[in-house]
C-alpha cells in the first residue's frame, strides 16, 4: 500500500522503519462500508480503516490509521480544530496537527446510484500514533501527502468523477 516517498514519509512521520501490517482486505472494507453507509440514506456513517501500520513491537496505540468513513454536512461547517491544528485549502476542507491530517471530499460515481445529484461525503483520516516526530511543516504536509496518496487510491477504486475534486498532487497551503 505504501511504496516510495510515501513509504519514507511514513517511516518518518511515525518514527518506525519496521511495520506489522493489522488490516487486511482494508480497501474492499472501506468501499464495502462506504457503498452501505451511503445506501442507508442516513447523512453520516461509520468507514473502515483502509490500514493500520503497527510498528514492530509497538503496544496498543503505537499504530498509525488510515481510515475512511461517511461525513455529515455539518461536519465541516464549522472550521473548530483541536489546539495547534490548522486548516488547509485541498477537498471541501483539510486540516493538519500534531496527530496527523483530515480531507473531506465528495465523490460522484457511476458504482453510487444517485450521487450525481446528492454525492458521497467522505472523510479521511491519517493519524501518525505514538511518535516523537517534530510538529514542524514538514511533518504535517507528509502527513497530509500520506493522507492524499492513500485517498487517491480510493477514488479510484470508487470510480469518483474528477478525483473528488482533489488534486493529482496534494496542495500543501495553509488556508
């Protein structure tokens, strides 16, 4: 899942070099739990974890999280973030912190009945566990790099029109 500069971002965001791989099937579970979360017709649902990269030896807690799942609205109406968090300008809204890196996006899709009228909201989570890496810019665009490759990934596999309306590269730019 992880390959190249994304492999060395997350090797550095996180502190390891040396992963234990927890989540298997992660990208038919996030699609699965997606595609039933926006059939059900509620404004929001629970996502799956697309990967849990568990440092070798690492206790609970210690792994970082790759996850997605279905926003409300007015998840992203108001811009509050958790102290030291900011936001950036890619998606419906992104964010950055110590912790790791949010994307909001929507997704239009021929695989989502409807959604050319009322789209797929989606979330995406990169958290970077338990890590002593600096909370610098550096750190957060990797976080947020992270975050964008694996999403990209996943608007593929959804078949979103226009990449959701993210960029083919990530846009590191505080808003």
């Amino acid at each position: 899942m992880f390959a190249g500069p994304t492999a060395v971002m997350l090797e550095k965001v996180t502190g390891e070099k040396v992963f234990n791989w927890a989540n298997e099937n992660g990208m038919e579970k996030v699609v699965a739990a997606l595609r039933e979360g926006y059939a059900s017709g509620r404004s929001w649902a629970g996502g799956a974890d697309l990967c849990e990269p568990d440092p070798k030896g690492g206790g609970l807690g210690d792994e970082a999280n790759v996850s997605f799942s279905m926003y409300a609205p007015q998840d992203v109406e108001d811009e509050r973030l958790p102290a030291g968090g900011e936001l950036y300008t890619m998606g419906v809204q992104s964010s950055v912190g110590r912790g790791g890196a949010l994307l909001y996006f929507e997704c239009v899709s021929p695989r989502l009945e409807g959604s050319d009228e009322t789209p797929l909201r989606i979330q995406g989570v990169f958290g970077r566990g338990k890590s002593d890496a600096p909370d610098t810019r550096e750190y957060r665009n990797m976080s947020m790099t992270i975050l964008h490759t694996m999403t990209l990934k996943l608007v593929k596999e959804l078949d979103c029109e226009n990449n959701g309306g993210l960029p083919k590269t990530p846009v590191l730019t505080p808003k």
